[in-house]
C-alpha cells in the first residue's frame, strides 16, 4: 500500500517558539516515532539544563554552541553532530556571533522534558 508523503511549512504549520519551529511525530507525522525542533538561536541564546528518557541527537547546519552533558563540556560547530544518550542532563548555549540554525531529533513520538533546576 502507498501512502502520499505530508509536507509542512515549518513557518506556518509547524508550533513554533520565537527561536524555534517543533514537529511531534504523534501529531504532524500520524505517529512516527520520531520528533525535532528546529532551531534559530541567536548569539549568547540557550537551552536550560533538562533531559529526556530517550536521546537526542543535535545536527548543526551553521554557527557554534557549548553542549553541557553531565557536567562535560564541548562546542560544535556547523557541520558536525552532537549525540546526547538517553535519561543524560544536558543544554547548550550558542556560543557564535550569528544564529545557531540547528535541528534537535527527539527519538520519540512525543517529546517529554524534564527540566532540572540549578541549584
């Protein structure tokens, strides 16, 4: 059985933050066990420290940003892949001096956060 792709208009169809476009697969992709954001951070922007009880896995198509995992540290920068292993508390802060165009794959249809605060 085919079934005909579905194409989204990440700007309009997408729920999207002042720095973000987000799809859940259990809404935009009939279930798929796969969730993103996609990300347009501006310099100095960040995401608090939070995990998931699954991976993520961050692509960056441009600019810079520090990955705290655990209490390591490490900057990537366009062109490369951060993987973050599942129950892992972690965030990021763009470190460039121009926005972080960034997808964040959530291994999940549903995305679920927990957000850890500082002490």
């Amino acid at each position: 059985m085919t079934t005909a792709p579905t194409v989204l208009t990440a700007a309009s169809e997408l729920a999207a933050g002042t720095t973000s476009e987000r799809f859940d697969g259990a809404v935009h992709g009939g279930g798929i066990p796969v969730s993103f954001f996609l990300n347009h951070m501006p310099p100095g922007g960040s995401a608090a420290p939070h995990r998931h009880p699954y991976g993520e896995v961050f692509v960056l198509a441009d600019g810079e940003a520090r990955f705290d995992v655990e209490g390591a540290s490490v900057v990537a920068r366009g062109g490369q892949v951060v993987v973050v292993p599942p129950g892992a508390v972690h965030g990021f802060t763009n470190t460039g001096d121009r926005p972080l165009e960034m997808t964040s794959i959530h291994a999940a249809a549903e995305m679920v956060t927990e957000w850890i605060e500082e002490a």
